[in-house]
C-alpha cells in the first residue's frame, strides 16, 4: 500500500514537471508575452527569448517563457 501511495506521488510530481515543460509555438507565446508572432520569432532568431528550432519552426518551453516574462516585466518598469 505505501508504495501504491509513493507511485502515485511520484506521477503527481511528473505531471507538474510535465506541465511545466510544455512546448509552445510562436503564436502561443505572442499571446502571453503580447508581441506578434512575427516579433517572437525574431527574438528567438537573435536569441533574446530561449528558443529552440524543431524542424522550420520556433519552440519555446513554458518554463523559459514564464521566467523571460518575469524579467521583461522588470526591464519595462526599469525603463
């Protein structure tokens, strides 16, 4: 029973790093930082937001995402 219980913690503990490593699209991330997908992928191109290239296309992990949007917030206030 106890490992039962330890199982199923683990797997609550590996959905949450799922979630949290999810893949976004350009468009998905325009959304959540509020720039164009255009202006995305240009920053992915010149390494400004942590990006990566899955065939032709940008990706970008949620988790790098959250933490460039905490930082963009603090350059916007900064300025």
């Amino acid at each position: 029973m106890a490992a039962l219980k330890h199982n199923s913690s683990s797997m609550s503990l590996n959905l949450m790093a799922d979630k949290d490593d999810l893949l976004l699209n350009s468009r998905e991330v325009a959304f959540l930082l509020d720039l164009s997908p255009d202006t995305v992928n240009e920053l992915a191109r010149r390494n400004v937001i942590p990006a990566f290239k899955k065939g032709r296309q940008w990706r970008f992990r949620k988790r790098d995402i959250t933490v460039f949007k905490r930082q963009f917030k603090g350059l916007n206030v900064a300025a």
